[in-house]
C-alpha cells in the first residue's frame, strides 16, 4: 500500500479544515456582523454549520459502503471548498448564512471518512496511533482556528477566514488522486427518501438548540422526533435501507451507540464553559485555553496504545473502564469552587481526555471490526453522529444553567451535578456493551 501516506495527508488536511471552521469565525463574527449587518442572524451562521454537518455524517458514510470511500470523501472535500468560495465572497448576512451551511454539507460529507479510510487502510494494532493523529489535528485546529481569524481581521480582511481553505482543500485533492481503495463497494439503489425523511427530522430536533422560544423548541423537536419514528417505520419495508436494520440489532455496536450519546451529553461541554470560568478568576484568554490543551494530552496518551489494548483486553473491559475515569471526573469537578486556579482546572481537563480519548479510540475502532465491511461506513459515521447529538445536547444544557442563573458559581455547579449524573448512565450504559466470542472479536484480516 504505498499510497498510504498521501491518503493519510489528504484526509487530515480534510479534517484540518473541516474542524477549523467550527471554531475560526468565533473571534471574527463581530467584525463580520458589523459589515454584513442583520444581528439577529449572528447566531444562524453557527447553527447552519453545525446542522448540517452533522445531519449529513451517517448518509455520506452510508452512500460510502453504497459507491466507495474516494469519490464520496471527494465530492465532500469540492463541497467544501465552494462553501469556503461562496463564505469569503458573501455580501450579506442571508448570504453568509447559506453558504455556511452548503460549507456544512461539505464537512458533514468529510467528518466520517478520517476513520473510515483508516479503518480500510491500517490493523487495528496502528489504528490507535492514527486516531492519536486525528486528535492531535482536532487540537492544532483549536489553537490555530482563534488566532488564524485574528490575525486576518487584523491584517487583512475577514474573507481569508474563509479563503485561507482554497489551498489547503486542493492539495488535499490532489494528494487523493493516486488511492486505490481496497474496499469493494457493495451496489445498491439508494434510500433517497429515507435519506430526506431522516434529514429533516434530525435538523428539527437540533433546531431546538437554537430557537430560542419555548413553544417553538417544543415544536420543533416534537416534529423532529415524529419524523425519526416515521423513518424507522419506513425503513423496515425497505430492501436496501439508508440504516440497516441489521446494524441496529448489532447489540455490541448498538451500545457503544448509546454509550457515546449519554457520554458526550455528561461532560464533553464542559471544555466550552471551563474557558470561562479561569476568565472569570482574572487568568488570561491564553492561559484558559492552556488549561484545555490538558485534554489534549491526555486523549493523545491512552489513543495511541488503544489498539493493542482491544486485543488484549477486549472492549467491554475498556469501555467500562473510560467510563468509570469519566464519572471520576465528574467527581473532581463537583469540587470546582472560587479558589480553584489553573492547575485543577488543568487537571480536570487531562482525566477528561483520558475518558474521551480511550471511549473515542474504542468505540470508533469496535464500530467498524463488529460489522460486515459492507456497513463499516454507516456503521462509522453512525457513531460520530451518536457523539455529535449528545455533545450538541449537553452543551445546550449547559449553557441553559448559566444562562438562567444570577450567581455564576451556582450555575457551575449545576452544571457538574447535571454531569455527574448523567456520566453515571453513561457507565451503566458500557455494563450492557456484552463481549463477542474471542476469536470474533477482530477479523482474521486486520490482526
């Protein structure tokens, strides 16, 4: 396989971008509200990025299995790249609201595939150490994003938030060109309906995050859970469903599901609401957001060994075991109080990581070697979308503590009670993830 190390470029600088843009135009959307005008829209420019990045994860990995790994990843990298076109070009804040969310698309369309092209590519001995790489470009994009979008602001203009992509999204293409996948597709007709129907009841659902009326959260998720339940009905009549039933009685698979959900909901928010309270204790923006490379570090130690761990120990002992520093975790920040400085918020921020990067590196890898090669994608992709909705959750709950709070430490401990709590069910959760027999647990091909 010598065109390993191309691919492997391509999908990261994929991913670069890709989780850059979640972050780059939070220091500039002042600037840029400020020239487009409509406020009132600020917030969309945001929420159509997140939306539809995540409402496309698990179709793009299912039409993957359908068609191939290249022309998908591709197709998601060239969406991407006439969103970033259109974003720098955008006159007007309605603009730069859809054209963020045809960038969206893009990304939602690339998310999957860094671990699905690695789970085609590598053993699962070096999968660990890949799913390390991919952390590490999450943590790069999250210092760079920041500063990238200052120093445009400051010395040229907002459209190279957008602009500075055109580069770095056609070398990306350009270093695809020469992969021959090793993965066969498996042909079918696509569930174009099934791919609608559940499109638009999972961005109902997730419109409740930013509606800001009461009664029209309520409609809006009511709506959004009706169509996911006329999705399922649907897709039980279907001969070649968008979500294969048969991946949903994948017990295993179907747990770590559910264990992802519940995981990222209990404390993954909290990395967006720790900045503020070491601002708040009068340390500095870099110095916050020094604390939170210690989540960094630590999901980077324990996702480089994980792969030799699967073999060794298998995934329920694993699972059970990120869980449980999760709950720990959340333990330590139920004693977050005024005194605490850097160094406990730092601290906190490493057992988080070791919990999300060892239940990330673990789940992502028993996602594709419990299926049938023909369902790695969706099976991949459904994983990410389990993480994602969760995240998306608990950071709208946690933000709803502080945000109907007058005593800023109450509505931090609110917030750690609530993950807590949730981190508990999260545990009981990876109970129910029941082992496979030994020798099924890693196909013969990737041992």
């Amino acid at each position: 396989m010598n065109n390993r190390l191309p691919v492997l470029a391509s999908i990261v600088m994929g991913m670069l971008v890709s989780s850059m843009d979640t972050t780059i135009t939070n220091t500039t959307m002042p600037v840029i509200a400020k020239e487009l005008g409509n406020f009132e829209l600020y917030a969309w420019v945001f929420a159509g990025y997140m939306i539809f990045s995540t409402v496309v994860s698990p179709i793009a990995g299912r039409i993957s299995d359908l068609f191939g790994r290249k022309r998908v990843f591709a197709a998601g990298l060239v969406l991407f790249l006439l969103g970033s076109i259109l974003c720098g070009s955008a006159q007007t804040m309605v603009q730069l609201v859809i054209f963020r969310a045809v960038q969206g698309i893009g990304a939602g369309v690339m998310n999957p595939f860094p671990a699905i092209i690695a789970g085609d590519l590598f053993s699962v001995e070096k999968r660990g150490r890949i799913q390390a790489l991919f952390t590490a470009m999450w943590g790069l994009s999250a210092i760079l994003a920041p500063m990238l979008g200052s120093l445009f602001v400051t010395y040229t203009t907002w459209r190279w938030v957008f602009y500075v992509n055109i580069p770095i999204c056609l070398l990306s293409l350009l270093l695809l060109v020469p992969y021959r996948e090793v993965y066969q597709p498996k042909r079918s007709k696509v569930d174009y309906l099934g791919g609608v129907i559940f499109s638009s009841g999972i961005s109902l659902i997730l419109l409740m995050t930013v509606v800001g009326a009461p009664y029209l959260a309520l409609l809006s998720g009511g709506t959004g859970l009706a169509l996911i339940v006329l999705f399922y009905l649907y897709e039980k009549r279907q001969s070649a469903p968008l979500v294969p039933l048969e991946l949903l009685r994948n017990k295993p698979v179907t747990w770590m599901n559910v264990n992802a959900f519940f995981a990222m909901a209990s404390l993954f928010g909290a990395a967006s609401y720790l900045p503020m309270f070491l601002q708040e204790q009068g340390y500095s923006i870099f110095m916050s957001g020094v604390a939170m490379l210690g989540m960094s570090f630590g999901w980077m130690a324990v996702a480089v060994p994980s792969g030799k761990w699967i073999l060794r120990y298998g995934y329920r002992r694993l699972m059970i075991s990120a869980n449980v520093i999760l709950v720990g975790t959340g333990g330590w920040f139920l004693f977050l109080s005024p005194a605490s400085g850097f160094w406990f918020v730092f601290a906190g921020a490493v057992m988080l990581g070791l919990a999300y990067g060892l239940l990330s590196s673990v789940s992502t890898i028993g996602s594709q070697q419990l299926v049938d090669a023909h369902q790695k994608g969706i099976s991949t992709s459904l994983q990410m979308f389990s993480r994602n909705i969760g995240t998306a959750v608990g950071v709208t709950i946690m933000g709803a503590f502080l945000a109907h709070t007058t005593n800023l430490m109450a509505g931090y401990s609110h917030i750690f009670v609530y993950g807590f709590a949730v981190s508990a069910v999260s545990l009981a959760c990876s109970f129910m993830i029941q082992e496979k027999k030994r020798g099924e647990l890693v196909p013969a091909s990737a041992r």
